[in-house]
C-alpha cells in the first residue's frame, strides 16, 4: 500500500531514461560470515547505468528531465578533479547530445598520487567528450557554476546548471526510487531490512532514501556515514533536500530521523585513512567488491565499525547501498599500499 504510493508519486516525475533499472540486490556471503554479525546486502547503485554507473545517474534521470523540458542544449556542473559526478554528468551529456562544461576545483585535496590529476575520472570526463575549465578551490561550490553559466549565455548557448553532487530536492526524489527496489528485492528474497546504510556527502541519496524509506519501508533505518568530515552540514543538507524532495511527492517527512554518523571520514575529503583502506583491501578479497577510496569504502568502514560496536544482531538484514566511484580507485593506487 504505502509502496504502491511511493511509486505512484515517483510515476509524477518523469525520466530521460539515463538509467538501466532496477540495480541489482546481492548478499555479501563472504563479507558476512568474516564479521559475524548479520546479513549484508549489497545495493549495485555502481551498476546504474552507461559511463560507469554510480549514484549521481539515479539523481541525473530525473533532473536532466527539467533540463530538456527548458530547452537546454549544454550542461554545466563543477567538481573536484577525481569528481564521479563530474563524470556523471559527462557521460549524461554525452548519451543525451549536449555540450558539457565541467568547472574542476583544484586545491580542495592535495592531490595525493601523480595520477591524481589525470587519470581515473579525469581522464573518463575527456572520454566524454566535457570541455574543462580550471579554478582554483575557494568553498564556494556554485558561484563559479553560476559565471561560466552566464559566459555561455552571452554567447548564445542555452545552459542548464547542474547542482553541485546533483543534490537538490529533484535529485533527493530520484533517489526515492532506490528505496521502491528494495522493497520489492528484499520482499521477494524474503527478508526485511533493517537499515540501509552508504556514505553521505552532498546529501540527495540520503534525503531521498529517507524520504523513501519512510512511507515505503517505515521500519528500516536510513544511516549515513559523512565522509566529507563534515556531519553537521550534511546532516542539514539531507534535512533540507528531504523536506523539499517530501513536498515534491507530497509525502510526509520527519526530521528527527535523520542519521548522519561521523567518524569515519578519516582526516578529510579525499583522504583515506587506514580504516578505509582496510575496508577496500576486505572487500576486494571477499567479494571482489571494488571499491572507492574516497566515497564507498569509507562508508564500508562505518559499516563494519558500527557492526563491530553490537547495533545489529545476527538476525538483521542490511543493505550497503554501494554508491559506485570506482574510477577514483585509479587515480589513487599509489596511495593504496596494494
Ligand atoms: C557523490 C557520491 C556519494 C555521496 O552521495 P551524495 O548524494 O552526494 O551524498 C557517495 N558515493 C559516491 C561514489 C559518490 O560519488
């Protein structure tokens, strides 16, 4: 009932199809058995779609939407250099025929490998064709956005400006439709989640799997780990995309819900520490399970320290939404120690 109402609401907001869905839902046996603790689920949002999958498409399919509907003919959007949004929104622009500018922040992590700085998804934007423009990393995410903007209207050009992470109330209902998936998966393979857990950053996965979750699986917790070092923004900023993403779908929201867990973002974005690093070498060994240093594993790493603290029993069902980044793996392997 409260499923079908969620569906329903999601069917009011149309996709470009940039997605292929739904993602696949499969138990981490290995991973599991290792920690002893209960049964991990594995959510492929790194299997979303063309361009190497990752979660920026589920928010991008909806969005971009808005973006045909006023006539865009160019993307615009910014990023750190090893941005998997950034690439998202390349490989978006490029299945769609627009132009795409990419703003790339430099400054905001010290790039930590040589390769930072071209491989990975900086060489993957260049594959897609997005034309690079350079900036040095001031804290403001949007203000060079919104002047490159300007720059190509002046010259004719019809942009469409794509929030940083593509985290706006539209994006945080995109991610609604995770949640429709896995009550139906995990309805079908027979067990019901206890908690959904991934790692938060510019918060629409969270605000949409929360506003999800609650109408359609009341039960289930929606936990992020910030790997931003920054808990307090995210949490404000999943409240806020949550509430707006609520009043889109015209469904109610509460608040107090909301769960950000810090600790686990190592010294700061973009930097892994060991925990992270120990969570990418276990999975990769377990499950061949790939990993990001930046994003995915860090939210493995609050996983399993929140498993080792005795929050769940043996009797629960997780799922670990892996949010995809895959590329980023390659601009780091010097930094790996594997
Ligand atoms: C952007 C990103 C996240 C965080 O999602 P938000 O919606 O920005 O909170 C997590 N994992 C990966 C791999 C990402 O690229």
């Amino acid at each position: 009932m409260s499923m079908s109402l969620l569906a329903d609401r999601l069917a009011e907001f149309p996709t470009v199809g940039l997605c292929t869905l739904p993602t696949p839902l499969k138990p981490l046996k290995n991973l599991s058995c290792h920690l002893g603790g209960p049964m991990i689920w594995e959510k492929r949002e790194d299997m979303t779609g063309h361009g190497m999958g990752g979660n920026k498409l589920r928010k991008l399919d909806r969005v971009l939407y808005q973006a045909l509907e006023q006539g865009a003919d160019t993307l615009v959007s910014g990023g750190v250099v090893q941005s998997n949004s950034q690439r998202q929104v390349a490989a978006a622009a490029a299945i769609l025929g627009l132009e795409c500018h990419l703003v790339v922040f430099h400054g905001r992590v010290a790039p930590p490998t040589a390769q930072y700085e071209t491989s990975g998804n900086a060489f993957l934007n260049r594959l897609y064709g997005a034309l690079l423009h350079d900036r040095p990393w001031s804290g403001d995410r949007n203000g060079p956005l919104a002047t490159l903007a300007n720059e190509l209207r002046a010259k004719g050009k019809c942009p469409f400006i794509v929030p940083y992470g593509v985290s706006d109330p539209l994006g945080a209902v995109g991610y609604a439709s995770a949640i429709t998936e896995i009550a139906e998966q995990s309805n079908r393979l027979q067990f019901e989640p206890t908690a959904i857990i991934h790692c938060s950053g510019s918060g629409a996965t969270q605000a949409g799997l929360s506003v999800g979750a609650q109408t359609a699986l009341p039960n289930c917790q929606v936990v992020g780990i910030d790997i931003d070092a920054e808990p307090e923004r995210v949490r404000a900023d999943v409240v806020t995309y949550a509430t707006g993403a609520a009043e889109l779908l015209r469904l109610p929201f509460d608040a107090h819900l909301v769960e950000v867990v810090a600790g686990h973002a190592g010294p700061a974005y973009g930097v892994p520490h060991d925990a992270t690093l120990d969570a990418l070498r276990l999975s990769g060994r377990l499950e061949a399970m790939t990993l990001d240093p930046v994003y995915s594993a860090k939210g493995l790493a609050g996983l399993i320290a929140l498993i080792k603290s005795g929050r769940w029993s043996k009797a629960d069902n997780l799922v670990f939404l892996n949010t995809g980044g895959v590329p980023s793996l390659f601009a780091y392997v010097d930094a790996l120690g594997i």
